[in-house]
C-alpha cells in the first residue's frame, strides 16, 4: 500500500477526484490501482495517493521449482562426492595420504571449465542480446554429466565390506575419541568459512559488475593454486598432519577475506583466490584423511560421511 500526501499553492479554486488503473511490467502481471483524491481552496492544493498493488506472476511457479530442483541437485551433489571420496580412499588403501594426487584431476577440470563457461556465457549474451542467459551452462552441463555417467559405467566395481557385528559400536567408539571430538568443531568452522567464500564471492564480484569471465576466472585461479599442492598433499600431511593442516586453512580463509575488504576492482579479487585455492584444498584433505585414518575398517564411509555432514556439506552450512 502506497500513501503519497502533497501540497501546494494554487491561484485558482478547483477540485476533483481522479481513479486510475494501469499495468505495470512487460507481461502486464502487476495490476496496480490508484486513487486520487485531490482537493483545493482558493490557495491551495492537497492530494493523497493510495496504491494498493497485487502480484500475479506465472514466475513465481518457476520460482518454486527451481528452488525444489536445487534442493534434489545439492542432496545428489553431497552424496557423490562423499562417495567418491570414499570410494578413492579404499582404492588407496594404506595410501590415503595421496589422496590429493588423486583429486588433483577433478580440480583441473573443475578450474578449465569454470573459466570457458564464464566465457561463452559472456559471448552467448551479446550475441542474443542478453536472452540466453545461463541456458548455456545447462547445455554443457549435461553434455559432462551424460559423458561421466557413460566412464563410471566402464570403471571397475568396487565392493563394499560387509557390515560387521559391531558396526554401530565401531561407529560410536570413533566419535568417543578425544582426537575426533575436537577436531568435529574444526570442521564445523571450516564448513561455514567455506560456504561463505561459495555464496558470497559470486554476488561480490557482481556487485562490482564484475563480467562472467572473472567470475569464472576467480575459480580458475583457486584451482591453479590448489593443484601443486593437491599433488604435493602427501608430503604436507606427512610433515604437519591433518591438525595443523587445518590450522594453516584457517590462516588461508583469514588472508583471503582480509584482502577482500581492500578490493575496489574486480579483476584484484583474482589475488584473494590465491588464499582462498590452498584453504580449501587444505581443509578437504585434512578432513577426508583424517576420517580415513580414523576410521576403523569397515566404517570409513560412514565415518566420511558424518564429517561430511558436520563440516562442509551440513551443520557447517547452517550459519549461513
């Protein structure tokens, strides 16, 4: 509801009561009504507006189903990735430390494709005069998704233990641990700094109408910086261990978002990338080691998978 009231000195005395009906919006959905009521003396003019507006926007469906749509995507997403982690580290075996080397491959495509989709997004809108919108992301996506499910199929099948007896005590005594019990907050903290950088970060850099290739670029950097070190993750876990490792995370995540608050151009916020790229790869391969090495035999998913869910992919979202 809208109330305007106004004034002002006329020479004349006149009076008169004006209705109005008009559309706003191109698919003529918002249907506002105003009345006028205007009076005046000999003078002086006095009105008053009320608007009263209602919205009846086929959208708003569209609206709902994209919001259920990424619900389904982010409960699929969560799910094979803590798999797969899994999955990596009992092909591992006693290896788990090289875990790195392993997601190394995922983060050169993820960084590749971040940077080539902000491209032909940017390109795509010129040419369709900003009709595409992000259609062109959709395109490639199932092209990958269709080529990944094609590989998984050719991939050997990996087995699972059988559930022992004392599963559930297995379980419950990993998480009795004193070790374990600290380090939960840990990955906690480095949940939300992470979902932090994720939600915000895309909508800084649009803030400062930053185009879709930096936005694409700033993954791109973050992966670059995370490559030597998920090839060199070994050694490093070696030498500080998951405790510190995480330690040096949070001093990345502090470097990051300090540099932020000084960026007044887009383009320097490829520099706060940098921090941001060895952060993330830090935490991921604490946490996913460390579950591995925790974990007595037979649990390591389940255990990955409580983690999991206690760090970056669910209590430590819920700040946000």
């Amino acid at each position: 509801m809208w109330n305007i009231s106004c004034w002002r000195s006329l020479p004349d005395a006149t009076s008169s009561d004006i209705q109005m009906e008009f559309v706003l919006g191109n698919n003529a959905t918002d249907i506002c009504k105003i009345m006028l009521n205007r009076t005046a003396g000999e003078n002086e003019e006095s009105c008053e507006l009320n608007c009263s507006c209602q919205e009846r926007s086929p959208r708003l469906l569209a609206f709902y189903l994209y919001v259920v749509f990424v619900v389904i995507a982010s409960v699929l997403h969560v799910t094979v990735s803590v798999i797969s982690d899994a999955v990596t580290c009992e092909f591992l075996g006693d290896n788990a430390k090289s875990f790195g080397q392993q997601r190394l491959w995922g983060a050169i495509s993820y960084g590749l494709c971040s940077a080539l989709l902000g491209f032909v997004i940017d390109e795509a809108n010129k040419l369709t005069k900003g009709r595409s919108g992000y259609f062109p992301c959709f395109i490639l996506f199932s092209v990958f998704l269709l080529l990944d499910m094609s590989l998984l199929c050719c991939i050997p099948r990996w087995t699972m233990e059988k559930v022992t007896a004392t599963f559930f005590r297995d379980v419950r005594a990993v998480f009795s641990r004193l070790d374990v019990t600290v380090f939960v907050p840990w990955a906690c903290l480095l949940g939300t700094l992470f979902i932090i950088t994720q939600s915000y970060t895309t909508w800084f850099l649009e803030d400062m109408e930053a185009s879709k290739l930096i936005i694409g670029l700033y993954t791109f950097v973050s992966t670059l910086v995370e490559l030597p070190l998920l090839f060199f993750s070994e050694p490093i876990l070696k030498r500080t261990g998951c405790f510190s490792a995480c330690s040096l995370s949070f001093a990345s995540y502090a470097v990051s978002y300090v540099g932020c608050t000084f960026v007044r151009n887009p383009w320097f916020m490829l520099l706060t990338a940098i921090p941001n790229g060895a952060a993330f790869l830090l935490a991921v391969s604490s946490i996913t080691v460390f579950a591995k090495e925790a974990a007595p035999s037979g649990t390591t998913a389940s255990v990955m998978c409580i983690l999991s869910a206690l760090g970056f992919n669910g209590i430590g979202k819920l700040p946000m």
